[in-house]
C-alpha cells in the first residue's frame, strides 16, 4: 500500500499502455484508479484493457477502481461539397435539416432539438469554439445566423449550444450499448457525459441502478446552474474543463472549478479536476511551468482526484506523466501551510454520529502525532464523511466489500484494505492494529485512531471512536 499522497490520481488508458506492465508500472508510481473512454476504441480493446487493470490489482494486493467514460451524443453539422468552407465575419449562414452538402451560405445541421431550442440573439460555437454564430431569425425547419467569427469549417465539425437546454437525452444509442457492455464487465464507475439537468442523473440511474457508481460530468451551462442538486443525486462529480472552457468564457473556469470543489466537499462527494493538466508531456517528457501551477492548484483547493487524459492515453510519456503528476501532489501535500488551508474550507458537520466523529477525528490528528485513522465501513459512506474533513493522517478503510474498496479509490486520502466481515468492536480493533502494521503506516509507539459503528452492517451507524498507542 502507498499511501504517501491523498490526492488521487486517474489516468486514462488507451494506445500508449500497450502491456499489463505498463499499467503496473502506473500503478506502482501513483495511479489509483483508470478511465475507460469510450469516445474512442472498441469493445475489445476497453475489455482487454479492464483484464489487465484487474490482473495488476491481483498482483499489488490493492484495490483498483475502474471508470467507463460514456461519449455522449456528439452534436455536429454535416458535410459540404468541397469538404470544407470559409466563413466571413459578418456574412449569413443558414442551418437547416436538409443533409444535401452544404457550401458557404448554408450546411446541414441534422438535430432537431437544436433548431427547436434556438432562439434569436443566442450563439452557437463551431469546431471547439473556434468559429461563433448568433441566432438571428428562426423557422421551423432551420435557423438563420450571422457569423460573428470567422474560419475555415469542415465536415462534421462539433456544435456547442452554450445558451439553450436541449430536449436531448444525455444516452446515446451507442451509450446504451457501451453502458450495458461496461456494467457486463463489472467497471465501478460510470461517467455521464453532457449533463444539462438532474432528470439526467435520474435517467441514467435506472439503467445503472446499483451495478455501478454514477459520476456527473459537468461540461455545460445548465449543468452548473443546477450544479448542487446533480451533485446531491450522483455519487461524485468531473469538471470536465475541455467542453466546459468552450461553452462558458475561459476566465470563467476558474471560478467555476473552484465552486464546484466547495460544493461537491460539502456534500461529501469526491470530486476530479480533468482535461489538459499536462497536456504539452504527450509530446514533452517535462511540462510546462503554467500546468505545474494548475495541478498544484487543484490540489490546493481541495480536489479528491485529478485526471490524465491524452497524456497516458496516447501521449509519448505517460509513465513520466503519472510522476510528474504524483511529485507536484506530494510536493504541495508536504508544504507547512497545506493542511491550513484545508482547514479554512472545512465544510459544515451535518447533525449526524457519523460527522461528529469525523469532526473529531480530524482535530485529533492535529493534537496527537496520530500515524493513521482507521475506518471499518460496508458501505463506503462513513469513510467518504471522514475523507469529506480532509484530516491530516490517511484514512485507512477496513471494509469487507471489494465493490466498495474499488469505491473509494477515487476517496481523497482513503486508502481500502479488503478484510473478512467483522461482528465485535474488540475485532475491528485488533484487525485495524494488525493491518496498519503490516502495511507500514503504524509501528510501535504510534498512535491509531479506530471508529467503527455496532450493529455492525447498518450504515450510517459509526458511533464509536479509539485511541490506540501500538505497543
């Protein structure tokens, strides 16, 4: 078990992994938990890739979560008889459901729900935002826009509706068939992509029900407005910055990463900072000082898990990414005003045991020289509340539930060890002793710190709080 840093680390799989010691290798140098993204590769590929995740996982002894990255509909024009155009500030640009190949004054926009949901005066953004429309008139069949900015457009190029909420369910056809093969596979968690309203959350937790752990991508406008009650219905939240710094102005980002960590601590679920933390080490094996700053950023502000992307997936260094990311972590962690920091954000306890005993365990590891805190959990919640306090000493979580190990391997400072179900206090403090030892975070003279609850197996019931010095 390594447990020197509290903040986690996924990074996504794809071309660059190319052997199961590859993923080890991530694994040994910091990597928690892994993506599956399936905007790109097949089923074969997502497949082979979990049995390698899940051999490593044997071979460490430590639990390792697996999260499945549903694409989302991708919204997109159609295709022009020359393949592409070029767009003058200020010219006319008509968008209709007529798939005939386009040219410079019109092009197929084949989604109704985005015609329906246009207005005069909103905006549309083209190819990553590179290209901006505004809505001037509307029938009922296209929309007529004026180009605000101009450029080259070319076939299939993406559409970003910043400003309407679209009649548009955030599961695909090809979602439902990626969800049913994800959940067949057995991956822990499952990441919905566009996310405008929490009758999405709802929507996708009747397909998941308890098969897996739902993560709200949160990627467009509406989904920030309704931000606290998707995060109230989800079990953890991305901030998905990629689409997200396209739909709202990149100044904005930010602040939005920023209030979206608050809110998601709150609550007590765990949250990841994604996209483009080192994006110049896919090509680079040093990044650059800008991306150093944004991880350490996000870390700082109280982040569970930041996100490699292209950077491991397809990058030239993904090894060299995972340890670049893992050194700016500790370095940050290691810092004398860290924990200080943490503790000016702490959330407000609800009026619960469970919170009363995580509010104390945290001001005890700031008074005792506490080596670790021990948490025997069925369910995963009472560690998640203790992880929420964001305490100074690792969190050690005794659970006899590999489900919920892989769980809470996204956990800020929780680290799983999987253990045959308990029946007695007097055994979880025996266990616990035993298992800090033997996995190097306690020696004599140390002090542990163990909660469990009785009657064991009802959560929600952690009612019991130990001080234990090893002898």
């Amino acid at each position: 078990m390594n447990a020197d840093k509290k903040v986690k680390i996924l990074a996504t799989l794809g071309p660059a992994i190319k052997t199961i010691d590859d993923i080890r290798q991530l694994v040994e140098n910091g990597v928690n938990l892994f993506r599956l993204n399936f905007s790109h590769g097949e089923h074969a590929d997502h497949a082979q890739r979990y049995d390698w995740v899940r051999e490593v996982e044997k071979q460490l002894n430590t639990p390792i979560g697996i999260l499945m990255d549903l694409q989302g509909p991708k919204l997109r024009v159609g295709r022009f008889a020359e393949g592409k155009v070029n767009l003058q500030r200020g010219q006319t640009l008509r968008l209709d459901l007529d798939n005939t190949p386009g040219d410079v004054n019109r092009v197929n926009l084949p989604h109704p729900e985005i015609i329906e949901a246009l207005q005069p005066g909103m905006s549309l953004l083209l190819d990553d935002g590179r290209l901006r429309l505004q809505v001037t008139a509307k029938h009922s069949d296209a929309v007529i826009t004026e180009v605000i900015a101009g450029g080259e457009l070319s076939d299939r190029k993406g559409v970003n509706v910043p400003e309407a909420v679209l009649q548009l369910s955030p599961l695909t056809e090809k979602d439902r068939r990626d969800l049913s093969f994800g959940l067949e596979l057995g991956v822990d968690w499952v990441a919905l992509s566009f996310v405008q309203r929490p009758e999405d959350i709802i929507e996708a937790r009747q397909l998941i029900g308890d098969r897996a752990f739902l993560m709200a991508k949160i990627e467009k406008p509406s989904a920030v407005i309704h931000l606290e009650e998707i995060a109230t219905l989800c079990d953890a939240i991305m901030v998905a910055r990629g689409d997200l710094g396209v739909e709202v102005p990149a100044e904005n980002v930010p602040r939005i990463q920023r209030d979206i960590i608050r809110t998601c601590r709150q609550l007590g679920k765990p949250v990841v900072v994604a996209t483009q933390m080192l994006e110049s080490m896919r090509f680079s094996p040093a990044p650059t000082r800008a991306e150093v700053t944004d991880v350490a950023n996000a870390v700082a502000e109280g982040a569970d898990a930041v996100m490699l992307s292209a950077e491991t997936a397809s990058g030239d260094y993904p090894l060299e990414a995972v340890q670049m990311m893992s050194k700016i972590i500790r370095q940050l962690e290691n810092g004398p005003d860290f924990q200080a920091q943490l503790d000016v954000s702490r959330p407000q306890a609800e009026a619960t045991a469970s919170d009363a005993i995580s509010c104390a365990i945290r001001r005890i590891s700031t008074i005792l020289p506490v080596a670790v805190l021990v948490n025997y959990t069925e369910s995963g919640n009472s560690s998640l509340r203790a992880s929420r306090e964001r305490p100074k000493a690792p969190i050690l979580s005794l659970t006899p539930s590999l489900n919920t190990a892989r769980r809470l391997s996204v956990a800020w400072g929780v680290y799983s060890v999987v253990n045959e179900r308990l029946h007695k206090a007097e055994e979880v403090t025996r266990t616990a002793l035993e298992i800090a030892c033997s996995a190097g975070l306690a020696k004599t003279g140390y002090t542990v710190v163990i909660t469990a609850g009785e009657p064991f197996g009802q959560p929600g019931s952690t009612n019991s709080l130990r001080i234990e010095i090893l002898h």
